[in-house]
C-alpha cells in the first residue's frame, strides 16, 4: 500500500491520523514536528474520549517535506506516545473493490460519485455473485468478477474474493448489498477494511427482511445504518446513519423503495468519510472527524 | 363526554373520523349525509389499508346541523358499513391529565403550546410521584396531585389515578416522562386514551437507560417515540417518532439533554394530532391523517 | 395523449384529479358516479383552500368500467360544478423529454429512477445543448438529441425542441440542469408542463451563482426547488424543497457537490409526484397531494 | 468582564479561542504554552480559511494554573502572531439581557434551559417594550424591565438600555423576537454582543410578515435565522439556521405556529454555541465550531 504521490519536492497536503492513550503534550509533539518541517495546518480536529481514555488526532498539512522525511521525523512522537498512526496524501484514491448482489441502487451511486464526485476511491473491480451488475460495471469501465455461491461453493468463492484483494492490492472492500454473510475469518482479516449497509436503523430489525419488520412495527421513519464489519453480523462499529419519514399508507415495497435512497446516500458518506480518513476506531464506537 | 358545544343553529366546523371494513359506496355514503344537511368539506382524507381490509375517513365539515341530528342522520351508514365512528367539534379542547416524574420538558412544552399554540387540549390535572414539578403546574395554573408510588402504595396510587380519571372527566392521559409503569389492568381500561413517550427510537433500546444504550453501542441519530400504551410494554401503536444528529463527542448526559429536545417535539406532535382527531387504529399500527 | 390502456374488461385503478370552485356537495357528487361503477376508492384527499376558495380533489379507484363509461358519467358533474379534471391510469408512464447541459447528476438520478424504481416517467429522449451526457443517455437506451445554443441559433434550437416535444408526443418536459433560458412563447405553450430544479432555497439566490452567493453570505443551509416554468423566471409555483447542512469549512466547490444530491432527490421527488398527479395548480402556489 | 472563577490552585477547565493571519506555527506554539502548564488538551478544532487567509482555533485544556498565569504566558505568542483572543472558564455563565415584546415561545425557551438544560447563561434581567411577558419572568425569578417604545420615546428607551447593559454588566444581549429595531448607533457599540432570531429562512423573505410572504409564495419549507445584530439590518453575521416542512394546507397562522418552533430552537442554539465561545468572526461570516 505504498504510493510515491507526494514523495517529491513541491508542496504535498497531507493527512496524518492518529490515536494514543490521552496525556498532556501530544498536541504539541505532533505540532512541533510538522512546524519543524515548515507544515501549515490547514484542518485539525483532536478529541479525548473520557470514557476509553484516548486521544483522537486528524490534521491536515500542506509541507515541501516527503513521505520518508515526515515518517522518519514523526517516528520518535508516535514511539513515545503509543500511537496508532497513518499518513497519507489528501486526495489520494483508496483501492476498492466493492461486493454486489442484484440490487443496484449502491453500486450506481458509488461509481457516479467516483466519476463525477472527486470521491477518493478508485474502484479497481466489482464482484456480484449475480450477474446483474455486469452491465453497470462495464458502462463505468469496472472489471465485473462473476463470483457464485452457493452452500457447496461458498468457501472456494471466499478463496476467489481473498485473491482478488491480493491482486488488486486492495485496500477497501465495500458491501453495496451483497447478501452474502462474509465468514468470521475472512472479517477477522479484513478488520477495519471492509464497510457495509444494514438496511436498518441499527439495533432495530437487525437480520432478515427489516422493511418487512418495520411495516409490520408501524414506525413512522426508516433508516439505514453504514459499520465496519466484524465477525459479529450487524455488530460492528457505526460510522454513519440517516433516516427517511414515512407514513401508513406505504406499503412494504415502498418501504424497500424509499429505503435505497437512505442506503445510498448513508453508505457513500460513510465510504467518503473513510477514504478521507475521518473515521478512527474508538473500541467498537467511531471517531468521525467531519 | 357530551359537549352543548355545536349544539346551535350557527354554523359549525365538525370533524368525523370512521374506520370500516372496505367496500365500494362507503365515500358516497357518508358524503351524501353531509351533502344532505349541506355541509360544506373542507379537508378530507381516505385511506384503504390493503393488509388489514379496513377503510379509514377523517372529514372536516361545516354544517349548521347540532349534533343530534348528524347523529341521527349518520346512524344508518354507520350501521350498514359496521362503522367504528366519532364525531366532534373541530378545535374542542380534549380533557387531558399529565402524569410526571422529575423531568420537567415535557411538562413545560405541554403547558406552553396549550396556553400560548392552541393545542386542543385543556390539561384539568397534572399528577407527579414526586412533587418537584408542582410549582410549574401551579404557573400554568393547574392542580397538582402529588401521588407518591413505592411497591407498597403502587396499588392505592392506581386507585387514585382511576378515581381522577373518573372525577375530571378525564378524556386523556399522558405520560409526560411518567417513570412508573401502569398495571396490566389499568393500561386495558384506559385502552386508545394513554400516550406515552419512549426516549429511545423504538425498538431500539427498550427498557430503562436507552440513552447509555445508545451512547454504548455508538449510534449516530438519537430517537424518541411516542406511542400508545398498552399492557405490552414498550409496543404499543406508534404515533409520532422523530431523531436528532449527535455524533463521538457526546458523553451520556449530552445525549439525554439532546433527546429532551427529541422527546418534547414528538410528544406534543403526538398530543396534538390526537386531540385533532388525526389519529385511528389500524390493528397495532396507526393510521395519521396529518 | 389518449392511450389504450385500462380500456378493457377487468379491474383497472384509476386516478382522478379535480379543481373546482368551493361549495357543497362536490365529494358527494363525485364519489357518487364512482359508486353507481362499482368503483372502489383505494386513496382519497381533498382540500379546500381558504384563500383561492377553489376545492382539490385526487381520488384513486379500482373499478371494471373503462375509459369511455367513466368520463362520460363524470362529464355531467365537471359541467355542473366547473372542473378542471384529468383521468389517468394508475402508473401509467408519463412520456417525458428530458434537457440536460453538462452537469450529470439529475439525469443520472431520472434514468436510474426510471429504470430501477418504477418512476411512472417513459423518457422518450435527452436533449442536450453539449454533448457530454449523450453516453449516459446511450446507456440507458434512450436517444440523445444534440442541439447546440447559440445567440444566432437561439430560435432554431426553440424550433427543434418545439418539433421533439410534437414528434414525441411529449408530455412532460424536466430541465434537468438545463442551463439555457426558455423564451416566453415556449413557456407559455408548455405551461404546466415544464418542471425545472432551481440550485437554490428560492426566494434566496435567485439568477446565477447562487452557491457563491450562499457561500459569501455564509448560510448554514443550502437548499434546492423545483418548481413548474412560467416566463417570469425563478418564480413559477414551487412543488418541492430540500435543504443540506453546511459549515464554515466548505468551500464553494464544496457546496455545488452537497447542492447537487439536494437538488437530484428534490427534482425526482417533484418529477415523480407530477407523474403521479398528486400536483395540483392553485393559481401560483401548488396543492400537493402525497 | 473579569471573573475570580478558576483563579485557584485546583485544576480548572479552560476555553481558549483565537484568530490570526494564517501562517506555519500557531498551533505548535499555542499547543506549547498550553504543554509548559502541564495542560491537558480534551477538546480542540482548527480552521484555516482560504478565502480570508485567517485561522481560527478553539481550545479546551485542563490546567492547574490560574488565569494570571496562563495570560501571561499566552501573551508572547498572542502578540507574534497577531491574535485576537479569550480565554474563559469552561461552564461560566454569560451575563445575559433578554429583549421581548409580546411573543412568548423564544423567551420561554431560554428561561427553560437556563435553569434545567445548564446553558451556561445567567439571564440578569429581561426587557420588554410590552408588559405581556412580566409573569413569565417572575416565575423563573427574573427582573423584568419594562420599557416602552414609542416614536418620542425611542432614544430615552434605548438609553435605559444601555444604562441596564452598563449596571447589570451585561455580556450578552438575546433579541428574543423583540419588535423594535435598535439604533445603528447602539448596534455599533454592542458589535458582537447581540443575537438576534429573524423568523425566516434568511436572504429570503427580509423584512416584515416573512410568513405571510412565505405563504404568498407557497414554499414548502419555512425557517429561521439567528445572527449578530449590525447596523445593516438582517445582514449580520448568521450563525444557525433550520427548517420546518409544511405543505399547502397551512393558512399564514399555521406557518407563524409551526415557526416558532424552528425559531425557539434556532436562537437556542446561537444563544448556547455563543456562550460555549464557539462562534468566531470571519468578516461578515461565523467559524462555529461544534
């Protein structure tokens, strides 16, 4: 996952995130090394969590210093204080290969705000274990991977998706309603890479049919909820959720229908968000960094 | 629960609301009855629920007939139709009994929207377990009743909630952040005339502590619902639910200060469409002619 | 405009849509015709309005009589009480030419609608004054129409729009970030038939560069209207707004990118309740029946 | 505007705000001052500005050292870099003047949070040019002033208020839909210090009767505005503004009742990210740092 963007002698803006156990000082370590390196912080947010004792750090810095000068220069910082770290460049696109099933409302949203959007993603492939999508795909030149399951086939489709991660040197993988439960080992490699829309207001109407659920509840508004996805289904830490009201006259299919406009545009803020390096792990909370 | 109030030759403005299995003729029926007495509609809405067979009306109407005779007039229809049916005076305040804890939000955007917004409700009580609450009844005018509850007097409160009811006049209850739970027996007389607020975004984090729940779990939106109490705890038909953005920041106590906000606004959304008349039951959902 | 379908034996679901002047007896009237065809009402509202003294009505019907039978019963009654009326198949595919600059997003949106979500819209063409969306249009099938404007091919292009909309049997024509001004003697011709989104909270930032506008004037809302096209610009009857949260920390670019799912969703909501006939003219101000 | 309040031995919270050219620094050097007290940084956000070339800091750090102390260290660093800059106990209570004339919602609202909702304000008086509201204020224990304004009296009345900002030592003045307009004179002089509510969605409808206007217009959304009072009226720098949906049914009454709501809950929101020192200048615009 190395990129020479960046490594050059102009000016680079740069993004560095960041977590440690939460102790005086840190804010000014880490603006000292970028002040040494001549960095002008244009965006920097910084959060304690009382509750976990730890410390949250994104800022944004336009420096003429180079990816190896900055890490090498930031080393001793990130060694004294215990910190989880990532540098990367502001803008650049993250590898991605996102997971389908039949419905398309996700995919087609993703690939026009890649296209259209400037959001940092670069989508290297898409897999559907249909292949309804492949037109789709092939319109936004996305290579389509045709990948079944069934219950016989389901471990060798894992082995395919686990290479396909490997050769497209993929760094996100994004479940645009793939209905497919990816395996507790594969999440467990995956941790922290792979998002995912619940097309629920989480914890409501977790598992199957929720739209079904929530017309049968009664309830007056329908969400979605976009996490990391962890071994544990419909458990992993949130990063965003949104809402649409809706009435008694909506049949469960209207439901469905008003729900992919919440999916989409829940899902594509949480992938945004995560491309953009705003979303840190807080134990099974998130920071996001708006 | 008889009101003079139309009762005169001037015109008035009635509401009829109805529920009915559906069938062809039932619009033309009940607009012939209103057509004949030459009233003038002047907002109506249908709706045929295709999962339960039931047809619902509310209609607005301004008449000069007095309510013995509309009721005279409508009998037949309703009979034919096998109609459950009310008929009211538009902007008729309902007599209404708030019951409080300690948490005084509710209380005080009750009290404020029925002097200052018109809300068709008059509140002839209000009952708190704890009296802190007593000297903002006391502003607006109203009794307080201060009504302690412990295991051993949970019998004898009820009694004085049931004779209050019945020495008031009591139309409707509401459960202003009311911490007691209604028996089972109580909850089945008063069956369609209680409204309480749940501070969560149902069914979501039933029970007690919803907001260390949320805060726990990391949820984005934060919700409340208000419903109709039932023996079943936490089930009842939904009326009104609605949520608020909160995001990592936020440590417990801010997000039950937020969901104050929350909670008041879905209640008196609730109440007032109640009073309105705006509200029928369809099965364990509702049906909200807003 | 006549079509062939519902013009037969079994049950079709009709949709009504009526204005007239307020007075007695109308809902009676209608739902009477209705009644004597068996016709079932499936979803009713009405509306009188205080200020214009005109009356509403959108009735759906399920019923076995076909076209012919139901508006020759309906003629007597719109002739007595001055309808304005229009009976259409419930679903049935509006035909709709859709004009486009550069700007992807809201085309993207209607054909993504159309073909996935049963938008009740058949775009029979794209008309775009550039060239850049023709691929998209090719995509989804539909023909594109390149007709380039100038100041001197100002009028010739008006003529060719003119003979699609008559080649194509057009009935509705959306704008769709269509970034040249219609004359008046088109908008007039088309009155009522041309749905425009406007990128802006109209009456604010009204003419060009309103998110500059917003942005210099440092809103915390960004919104978006759709509204019908009349010759006085930016002020034809509004159907739908939207509004979007923004901060100090967007720039304007940043707000063209938020404006542009504001603007996508309140033009599909607006387009798809036109195809619906839940629209209604109540001189320039719209009744909107959802 | 001094205070004793954290001028002690224990650790106290403060809030430090600034702004300044932007240039590489500010925060390594604010962030070092703040380290050499053994400051414990809990809660920060940066914002450089593009359009402005001006970076604004908020900062919230647990120190032992008492104010003295901390100004005197900061006061090098403020100087070299040119800040404009406070320094405040988290939590302290702004002394607040609240202005009414006849409408109740706003006031209400704040007096309600003040005392239950810890918005950190301490009401010292409210001034009416209309008794209407003295009860309210006698019930939540505040001096109520009442002062009215007519053509003659005018400049004696805003002489009062000045006398009453200058004895009760006011911090902050809150425009609680008071009807009078203040002299451009008093403006100047309470620059920063006064919030106002407009009841609308601010550039649209300026002026008198926004909902009448908004009716005329037949929007579909109505909103409200908080911002600093300038001479140039309903142009100063907006700090918050929100939305309600209505629809064709709502006569100008409606809309003025259901924007209460958003005008109450808006100023509540201005009026509590002031106190909290949240809100910074930039030009005629606001950083708000949520």
């Amino acid at each position: 996952m190395t990129t020479s963007l960046g490594d050059r002698d102009a000016t680079t803006e740069w993004v560095l995130t960041l977590s440690c156990p939460d102790r005086p000082g840190i804010v000014h370590a880490v603006a000292g090394v970028l002040a040494d390196h001549d960095g002008n912080i244009t965006e920097s947010q910084q959060f304690g969590d009382p509750a976990s004792g730890l410390f949250f750090m994104r800022v944004q810095v336009e420096a003429r210093a180079g990816r190896a000068e900055l890490e090498a220069a930031l080393s001793p910082v990130t060694e004294q204080f215990g910190m989880t770290w990532e540098l990367d460049v502001v803008g650049r696109r993250l590898r991605t290969l996102v997971l389908v099933s039949k419905a398309p409302h996700c995919l087609v949203d993703l690939l026009y705000r890649e296209r259209y959007q400037d959001m940092p993603v670069d989508v290297v492939g898409v897999v559907g274990n249909h292949a309804d999508l492949a037109d789709m795909a092939a319109f936004y030149g996305k290579p389509f991977h045709h990948v079944p399951v069934t219950a016989a086939t389901k471990a060798a489709a894992e082995d395919r998706l686990r290479d396909l991660v490997a050769e497209l040197d993929v760094e996100l993988v994004v479940l645009a309603r793939y209905m497919q439960i990816l395996s507790d080992g594969l999440c467990r490699d995956l941790q922290g890479r792979v998002i995912n829309i619940h097309h629920s207001f989480l914890p409501s109407f977790k598992g199957a049919r929720p739209y079904a659920q929530a017309h049968d509840r009664g309830v007056k508004l329908i969400g979605a909820t976009s996490h990391y996805v962890t071994g544990d289904l419909d458990e992993g830490p949130i990063i965003e959720q949104d809402v649409e009201r809706v009435d008694h006259s909506r049949a469960v299919a209207d439901l469905v229908a008003l729900g992919e406009d919440v999916e989409r545009r829940t899902l594509a803020r949480a992938v945004r968000w995560h491309a953009e390096h705003r979303v840190l792990l807080d134990g099974h909370r998130t920071v996001v960094f708006r």
